[in-house]
C-alpha cells in the first residue's frame, strides 16, 4: 500500500510539474492560402503573428496592409499572380508597416501595379511601401521577387514602385529588397526618410529597375536626420533619368556602399550630391566601387547646386566609357562640379578605368564654394575628347595616372584658372595635343611623369 502510495505521488508531482510547460509552450504556426476571388486582406486580418500566407494565381484588385508579422507569398510567382491597387487611389497596392514581415520570395513573388496618378496635386501611386508612420522602429523586412510595374504615372509621374519611407520617430533598418523587377514607374527603389530618425544597414541588392525617373534613391528630405550604412549591391539599372541618386534637402547621407551595379543607357550614372532642385545636403564617406556605367550623358557625378556639401567619397575601380552629351549633361566620364556655394571637398578617385567620353574627369567650379583636396590615384584615362580638365579648383593631386591616347585640342590634362595642382608620376603619352595644357594656373608642380619620350614632352 505505501509503495503504491508512493508511486501516485510521484505520477501526480510528474504531470503537474508538465503543466506549466504546456501552458507556456507557443501556438504552431499556421498556414493559410487564398484562392482567386477571395481576399487576401480579409485573410492577413485573420492571421496571427507568424503565420504564413500562400495566394495562388489570379488577379487581386484590392489595396493590402501588413500590420503584423507574416510571410506571405504566391504560389507560381509574379507572372501569375497580381495585386492591382488602382482602385485604391492614393494608397499604396501594398503597404507594410510592421517589422518582421517577408512578402515575397525568389519564384513565389507578386505581379504588383498601381497606375493612379493625379495630375492636379502631381501625386501618383506607389507599388510596394514599407512605412514607418510612428516612434517604433521597422526591421527585419524583406521584399523579394516581385514584378513592380506601371506606379504612379510612369518614369514623368509621382509615385514609386518600391519605397520604404521614415514619416515617424522610429528608425528604419535592416530590411531586405532583392530580386525584384521594377518597370515604368516615377521612381523604381528608394528610401526617402520625410520623418525625425534614420534610415540605416538597408540592403538593396540583385533587383532589375528599368523606365523610371529615379531607379534607385538614398534621399534624405529630414534636416537633422541620417541615411547612413546602407548597401546598393549588383543592381542593374537602365532606359533610366538618374540610374542612382543619394540626394535630398537636409540631413546627413553617409557611410553607404554602392557596389557592382550596371548602369547603362540613361541620362546620368551614379549622383552623389545636390541634383534636380535639391539643395543643403550633405553626402560624405560613401564608397562607390566596382559599379560599370556606359552609354549615359554622364558617367559617375559629384555635384553641388545649392548650399551642401560633398566630401570624403571614395570612388574606386569603376568602368566608366561611352558617354555622350544629352540635354544638360555633358558626357563626362567622373565629373566634380560646383554651381552654387557648396563646397566638394577631399575626394579620391583611384583605380578608374574612363574611355570613349567627351572629357574622361573633369573638375570644374561654376560657382562661389571650394572645390578641392581631390585625389586622382592610379586612374585608367583613355581613348577620350580630353583626358582630365581642371577649371577653378585648388589642392588637386593627379599621382599614378595612365592619361594616353585621347585626342581634341587639349588633350592629356588641361588646367585652368587652379592653383596647388601637384601632377606627378603619370603616363601621359599618345594624346593628340598637349600633354599638359595651362590656361591662367598657378603653382603647378608637373615633374616625374612619362611623356612618350625620354626627353620630355
């Protein structure tokens, strides 16, 4: 009897130790799926945290909100299933505002269009949004494999095919765009920061944007506030206005890297700086590396046209070839620029290859700001109407350069109106004009370089 005793007493302290491990333990997953007809808002509202959603083939017309972690994704990927939020009006086809959330995936994305657009209040629809409207912050997004096509009026009109956006006091970080194709809207990929945080350690990679305004944008319209360590990797971009854009009204852009893109057959390349009516902002320390842009009106740009700055960028063992001049562009290969009272201030550009443009670097100041500290290492200048010009600028170091066979009047490196020009130890050789040409320069220190010939140019 006592052992018997024993034994229940033991049974009972097992199972009722069980019993709070069973209340604690977490409710499974589910899995639901949405068929053609059907709502996949009515089914996201019906989810819980975590669940995941498949939508097979079929055309949705509805505007979709994503307030809660989930995946959701099609079954047979963005040629067969399609979100078309124009019914919607101005909101998004696709608006995500919560973290943790996967919407789509390579081979089970959407087919995502929003073609509103408003020609009165300049304001058209955008495809997917990745919103942060309040004082928390948004990560672990990723977006993948979708066909975004036809937002907001087309490359002339106001939206965007996929935007995250800052509106709130929360930070935006660490979310994930990739594989994507982005096609006919204003502004293809960006990441516009409108409220009073940052937006940083975002990765924009391997997605495919073509016939937009704005392929890919770091844009920054929030004095005070920072776009910072974000990374824009092996996109393509092209039949494009500005390929890629870190620009805005305010704030701070910095610490970004822009590398292995291909940006071709558009108006300009890579612009870091002010552009297009944007004025005092301020991009420095960016890397810009190993990016191949051809057959623009111009190559790779640091610019200011307003109160700004540029300073500190690295650009470095890019192909940059076959520019041509364009309506307000001047088919320059790696162009530093001045119109305003900004300052472009200690830049490197090293390890370049330029060819086939009208001016393969060209530094130039049009305006009252400084110009000046840039370095051009062991750049690859060939095979262009000019080599290298500098015009108005100070402190320029030209070490290491293969300035050859360019052809025009002016040919290897022409100066003018620069002080503090330190050109040495370049090849400068088989250009059909000067080698060195001075037009009103000062201190200009052009010993130890390769003319072609032992004795000299």
């Amino acid at each position: 009897m006592k052992s018997r005793l024993i034994y229940l007493t033991v049974a009972l302290f097992t199972i009722l130790s069980l019993i709070p491990l069973a209340m604690s333990a977490p409710a499974r997953a589910a899995t639901s799926h949405v068929y053609s007809g059907q709502s996949i808002q009515a089914t996201i509202n019906n989810s819980a945290a975590g669940d995941t959603i498949i939508v097979h083939d079929g055309t949705y017309n509805e505007n979709i909100g994503i307030d809660k972690p989930l995946t959701i994704i099609s079954d047979n990927g963005s040629a067969s299933t399609i979100i078309d939020g124009t019914a919607g009006g101005g909101q998004p086809a696709v608006t995500i505002i919560n973290s943790s959330v996967t919407f789509g995936t390579t081979g089970h994305g959407f087919g995502v269009t929003h073609t509103w657009y408003d020609a009165g209040n300049e304001s058209g629809g955008m495809g997917i949004a990745v919103m942060n409207l309040d004082d928390s912050s948004l990560g672990g997004i990723t977006v993948q494999g979708n066909y975004v096509y036809e937002c907001g009026g087309g490359p002339g009109g106001s939206g965007a095919g996929i935007a995250l956006g800052n509106m709130g006091t929360g930070n935006l970080h660490d979310n994930l765009v990739s594989g994507n194709e982005v096609f006919n809207c204003s502004m293809g990929i960006v990441m516009i920061n409108m409220g009073a945080a940052d937006i940083y350690e975002n990765i924009i990679e391997d997605n495919e944007v073509h016939m937009a305004g704005v392929p890919v944008g770091l844009i920054n319209l929030a004095p005070g506030t920072e776009i910072y360590s974000n990374e824009l990797l092996n996109n393509e971009i092209y039949d494009s206005g500005f390929c890629i854009l870190l620009s805005g009204y305010g704030g701070n852009i910095y610490g970004n890297l822009i590398e292995d893109n291909s940006a071709h057959d558009s108006f300009l390349g890579i612009i870091l700086g002010e552009v297009a009516g944007f004025s005092g902002v301020t991009v420095y320390e960016n890397i810009v590396e190993s990016n191949e842009v051809y057959n623009c009106g111009g190559g790779i740009v640091m610019s200011i046209e307003g109160t700004g700055a540029v300073y500190g960028n690295t650009v470095r063992d890019n192909i940059v070839h076959d520019m041509a001049p364009a309506e307000n562009a001047a088919g320059n290969g790696i162009a530093l620029f001045i119109m305003a009272s900004g300052n472009v201030t200690g830049n490197l550009l090293d390890r370049n290859e330029i060819f086939n443009c009208v001016t393969g670097i060209q530094l130039w100041n049009g305006g009252t700001g400084n110009l000046q500290d840039t370095r051009l290492y062991s750049n690859s200048v060939y095979n262009n109407s000019e080599g290298i010009s500098i015009s108005n600028s100070q402190y320029a170091y030209v070490y290491g350069n293969d300035i050859r066979d360019n052809f025009g009047v002016d040919t290897g490196i022409y100066l003018r109106d620069s002080d503090e020009i330190y050109i040495r130890c370049n090849n400068i050789a088989g250009n059909d004009g000067c080698g060195v040409a001075n037009d009103g320069s000062t201190n200009v220190d052009a010993d130890d370089n390769w003319w072609g010939d032992g004795g000299g140019p």
